[in-house]
C-alpha cells in the first residue's frame, strides 16, 4: 500500500465513526454503540475525514514530505477521538495538524500569489480557530461557526483553481476573496457578540455563494455531458444548500438550536460539501492516491439520494417537527454516502484491473513480437 493511500485508512475510519455515531444520533439502530461516538461525530466528519482528505491533497500540491505530516496527524487526532485517550489529546493532535495545514499555505502562497491561494488559507485559519476552541473545552454549537468557515472557504478555494481551467476572471475571484474575508471577519464577530452575530454571518455566507456561483462555470458546464455535467450538478446543488444555510442564520431567531441547528449544519456539511467531495472525486482522488476514478452515470444515484434526503430531513423533519421523517432523511442520508463510496471503489477496482490487463496484454503482445523478430516460435524457448 502507498504512503498516500496509507494517510487515507485514518479518514476512512473517520467517516466510518462518523456514520455510526450518525446512526446513534438519529436514534436508531447503529452497528456500533460506544458511548463516546455521539458526542464527537461532528469533529469525526468535518477534521477526521474531511480534514484528512483536504490536508493530503494540499501536502500532495506542496510536493515536500513534511507537508505530509498534517494529514498524517489529522488521521491520528481523528482516531483518538474514538479511542479512551482524553479528548483534549485528541484536540491537541487535530490543532497541530490544523496549524501545519495553515502553515502550508505560506510556500504555496510563495509559489503562487493569487485569490484561490489566500481564501484556501483563510478556511485553514478558521479550522485551527474550531480546534482551539475545541481542545479548550467549548461547546460544538458555539465553535461550529469556525468549522463551516473551514469546509466553506477551503473548498472554494480549491474550486477557483479548478474553475480557472475554463476561464480566468480576476474580477469575479476577488469578489469572492471579499466575501471570504467577510465570512470570516462574521465568525469572530459570532464569537464575541453571539446574540446579533449569526445574522450577519448569514448575510457574509449568501455574499460568499453570489461571488462563488458568478466566479464558477458550472452553469455552463451543465449543459455538456459525462463528468462535467455530474459535477456541474453537484456544484449547483452544493451552492442551493449554502443558500439555505445562509437564509436559515439570517432569518430563524436561534439558529443553534433545534431543529434550526440540525438543518444549518447539514445544509453546509451534507448539501455544500458532500455534494462538493462528489463532483469532484473523479478528478482529485485519482491526482491524490495515484489510483484512477473513471466517472460513471451510476454515481448519480447516490447524489440523487443525498439531495433528495436532505430536503425530506429538513423540510419534513427539521422545519416541521415529524420525528420519524427526520430519521427517514438522515438514514437516507447515511445510505448515500456509503453508496457513492462503495461506487467509488467498485468503478475505481474495476478500471485498475482493467489497465493491470491491459498492461498484461501488451507485454506479452511485445514479447511474442520480440520472439519472433528473433526468429523463435512464440510459446516454443
Ligand atoms: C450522513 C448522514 C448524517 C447524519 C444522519 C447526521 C446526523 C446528525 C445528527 C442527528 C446531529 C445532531 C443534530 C442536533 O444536535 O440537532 C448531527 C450533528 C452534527 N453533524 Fe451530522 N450527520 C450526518 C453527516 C454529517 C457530515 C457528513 C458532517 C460533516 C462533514 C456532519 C457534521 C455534523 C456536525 C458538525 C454536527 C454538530 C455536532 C454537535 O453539535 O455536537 N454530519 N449530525
């Protein structure tokens, strides 16, 4: 197994816990019942995996060896979470890991001075703030603020890299800069002044969403075909949910609490930045592992299903009070993630083997040509 795909075995288990501690959440039957899982499933999905996946990629853009040692120690902080060690070891793991991750930024910032660049590291401040708050003992809700500025801002980020390949448009991308320092300008507000601070907040996160939907050309990648139009969909799907996030902190009261809670951090965590990690797996994770992801239309089924259970959790469930459809939608929600990672492995096992094949095929099409060049009859030395 290679170094990379290695650091990947922490994150996976991450969203493994992260998942059944989803279950034990809900309610309903989960694989596992250990009696810490629940009370670290969001530190499990948004640093554990999510954490893990970005800080590879970015060691992997850094291309030198002590950059790996972010997504390395994010993997163990996320073990640590589900182990007996004391949570603030967990937390001090994750910090370390978060400030490499931050510092990171400066050699690439060196390397390439531009927008992208410094919104990535705007989220990385935000998720090195979140572990600070965490190790100190804070409680989730009052520090989620700083991990949605982390999934948000990094993410964005990394799509203006990838919406540069069709199209440059410096205006667009320093709106979006603007509203990355707003977005996180909101969160320390937040911090200091909870009780006007979310609204504002929403205010940054719906400026955050315009400049990023006029900064990206997924409206016109929607109408190619194959991969750009799966991924162009999920892009717009992520964006409507950050909208919702948006609208939710500036119209709902106590937005950190209840139902309101469980619909803000799902609009961000499952509408924007699952349906973000689903558009772009098939062009990151092979860079990444070295392994290939071909795209393949089965993979709209599970962002089919992520989409729709998320509206069921959040309209039926969260917004009108019906328990048992809120479990329905999260269960649906639990199902589609597993099932775009078990299509990931089957599409990605099956074009390894076929290439292994290929590969087989041709060395022996050149050996017997070798063979015969030299006057020997295949299949007779
Ligand atoms: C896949 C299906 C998922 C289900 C069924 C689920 C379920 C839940 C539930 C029931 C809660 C408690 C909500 C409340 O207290 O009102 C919760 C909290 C949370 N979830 Fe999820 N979740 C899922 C995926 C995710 C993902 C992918 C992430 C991050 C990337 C995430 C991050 C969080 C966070 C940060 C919290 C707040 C934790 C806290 O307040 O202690 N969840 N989740």
């Amino acid at each position: 197994m290679g170094v990379r795909l290695a650091l990947m075995v922490g994150g996976g288990i991450a969203l493994l816990a992260g998942l059944d501690a989803a279950l034990l959440l809900l309610g309903v039957a989960a694989p596992v019942t250990a009696e810490r899982l629940a009370s670290v499933h969001g530190m499990l999905m948004v640093l554990g995996f999510i954490g893990t996946v970005i800080a590879l990629e970015r060691a992997v853009a850094l291309g030198r060896w002590w950059g790996f040692a972010s997504p390395a120690l994010m993997g163990l902080g996320g073990i640590a979470l589900i182990s007996p060690v004391p949570l603030p070891v967990a937390g001090a793991l994750l910090m370390a890991a978060t400030g490499l991750q931050a510092v990171i930024f400066i050699p690439l910032w060196r390397r390439r001075r531009d927008a992208a660049v410094l919104v990535q590291s705007l989220g990385a401040v935000s998720a090195f703030g979140a572990t600070i708050l965490f190790t100190g003992g804070v409680a989730m809700a009052s520090f989620l603020p700083w991990l949605v500025g982390y999934v948000v801002l990094l993410i964005s980020g990394e799509r203006m890299e990838l919406a540069r390949l069709g199209r440059s448009d410096d205006r667009a991308e320093k709106a979006v800069l603007a509203g990355g320092v707003a977005l996180l300008a909101a969160i320390v507000l937040l911090l200091l002044f909870p009780r006007w601070g979310a609204p504002v907040l929403g205010a940054a996160l719906l400026a955050m969403v315009f400049a990023l939907v006029n900064a990206d050309v997924a409206r016109t990648m929607l109408r190619s075909t194959g991969l750009p139009r799966f991924s162009a969909a999920c892009l717009m799907a992520g964006y409507v949910w950050l909208t919702v996030a948006g609208g939710i902190l500036v119209l709902i009261p106590h937005p950190f609490d209840g139902g309101a809670y469980d619909a803000l951090v799902h609009s961000v965590m499952l509408g924007f930045t699952m349906s973000m990690i689903f558009a772009h797996a098939a062009v990151i994770l092979p860079a990444v592992l070295r392994r290939p992801l071909p795209y393949h239309p089965v993979m709209y089924v599970p962002a089919a299903l992520l989409h729709v259970a998320l509206a069921v959790r959040v309209v039926g469930g969260d917004l009108r009070g019906a328990h048992l459809v809120w479990q329905i939608g999260g269960v649906g929600n639990v199902i589609a993630v597993l099932a775009f990672v078990i299509t990931a492995v089957a599409t990605g096992m099956t074009a390894s083997l076929a290439a292994r094949r290929r590969r087989t095929r041709a060395n022996s099409a050149l050996h017997a040509g070798a063979s015969t060049a030299r006057g020997v009859i295949p299949g007779a030395e």
